[in-house]
C-alpha cells in the first residue's frame, strides 16, 4: 500500500530553526551568508528596495525577541531575513539596478526554498521520531521533494 501526501507547510519556529533553514535553502540558489558590517558601504546608496512579508509564519519569541536578522548575498543583491513587530517572518529585498518585481520575484523564489528547506526538515524529523525510515529521496523535475519511506 502507498500514500502520497502533499504538505503546505506553515511555518512556526524560534530564529535559531529559522536561520538553519535560510542557511540551507539560500545555498541552493547561490546566495551565501554575510555579517552586516561587511556590507555598509556596498550597499548604501541608489538601492532599489522591495519588502515581502513571509505568510503563514510566525517566529516564536524566544531567548533572542525580536531584532534578528540574517543577510545573504549574490551578484549585488542583498536579502535580509527578519521578524517583524509582530512575530512574523520578513524578507527585505535589495539591489542596484533591479526593479521592484525583478526584486520580488527572486524573493519569492529565495522565500520559497527556504519554506521547502524547512518543511523538508521537520518532515524528516517526524519520520524519524516516529521510527519510520527513509528508503529514497530526491528532487523532481519541478523541484520538489520526494521522500519514500517504509513503516513496518
């Protein structure tokens, strides 16, 4: 007997759970993590700047409250991950000499990998805890995930 199951995921986590999940999605698209004071000066002037609030998240308030961020970077463009006031995840796109929809929709793109790179994460950690074990996995043409596992 086989099951295939589709998960929208919602995404409630601390930051730190959030920040392993940015770090391996951003990877995947080239993106690499940088500390902030690096970019000050690269980073400063005539920026085209483009927000997306994250839905269906929340950032749990934990050791850390608000005022995390994350920042990665590829070919001139800056993304940073944040909460917001309100506990929910945020995206601040930036660039030189990309428009507000090229913006958005390398975030969205950026936001989406980070999304699967979770929900693949607490999937596999629930199959796990519930001692089922993984006997395949890999991604599709579309770039989805496909998990097969074995529950005897």
């Amino acid at each position: 007997m086989s099951s295939v199951i589709v998960v929208a995921p919602i995404i409630i986590a601390n930051w730190p759970v959030i920040t392993a999940a940015v770090a391996a999605g951003v990877g995947s698209l080239g993106f690499s993590v940088v500390n902030t004071a690096e970019l000050e000066s690269a980073f400063s002037e005539n920026m085209t700047r483009e927000e997306i609030e994250v839905e269906n998240s929340e950032v749990l308030d934990g050791s850390a409250g608000t005022g995390e961020q994350m920042v990665v970077v590829k070919d001139g463009i800056k993304a940073t991950f944040t909460r917001d006031a309100r506990g929910a995840l945020k995206l601040c796109m930036e660039g030189k000499g990309k428009s507000k929809s090229e913006l958005r929709q390398i975030g969205e793109e950026l936001m989406g990998r980070v999304t699967q790179q979770y929900a693949y994460h607490r999937v596999v950690t629930e199959l796990k805890e519930r001692n089922m074990t993984i006997v395949e996995e890999g991604m599709t043409e579309t770039e989805s995930v496909k998990i097969r596992i074995r529950n005897w």
